[in-house]
C-alpha cells in the first residue's frame, strides 16, 4: 500500500481551555488524539460543505475497560498507519 502524505502546518486558534480539555477527552473515548479527532471534523465538514457534530460520525467510543482498547494502544506501539492514510481507504 503506497500512502500520500498530506502536508500539514501548525494553527494557533484561541479555544475555551474547559471546551478544549473536554474535547481532548471526547477524542481520546474514540481513539483519536486532539489533532486527529480536529482535521476529522474538519474534512467531515469540507466533505459535506456543513458542521457536523460528532454524533453524525458512524464511531463508538473506546474505554479503557473494553478489549478493543488495549488493541488500540498495541497498535500505536507498532507499525500504524496515520488517519490521514485510514481516512482514504
């Protein structure tokens, strides 16, 4: 499999510390750190040329006590691929 990797940039945004540290939770429920689970929002809103609210994404949440969770964190250990590359498959 032969990825494209997106150029990315750093963006300083001012954002309620309480809204951003709740996000940061949110994100990380689904898997996802705080960069990821913003450019998902944000492409999902390019895509579909409107907001979108994170009930409209077809995700669950992981816990920590579900199986599936330490799977995630074994995967992040190992050869991954980014959400830009997951994103286009």
């Amino acid at each position: 499999m032969t990825a494209t990797i997106q150029a990315k940039e750093r963006s300083n945004v001012y954002l309620d510390t309480n809204l951003k540290q709740k996000a940061k939770e949110l994100f990380k429920a689904y898997g996802l750190s705080f960069s990821d689970g913003l450019n998902l929002l944000l492409k999902q809103a390019v895509n579909r040329k409107s907001p979108i609210l994170i009930s409209d994404l077809d995700i669950e949440p992981v816990y920590p006590n579900d199986p599936d969770y330490k799977i995630m964190q074994e995967a992040r250990k190992g050869d991954t691929i980014s959400l830009d590359e997951f994103m286009k498959l």
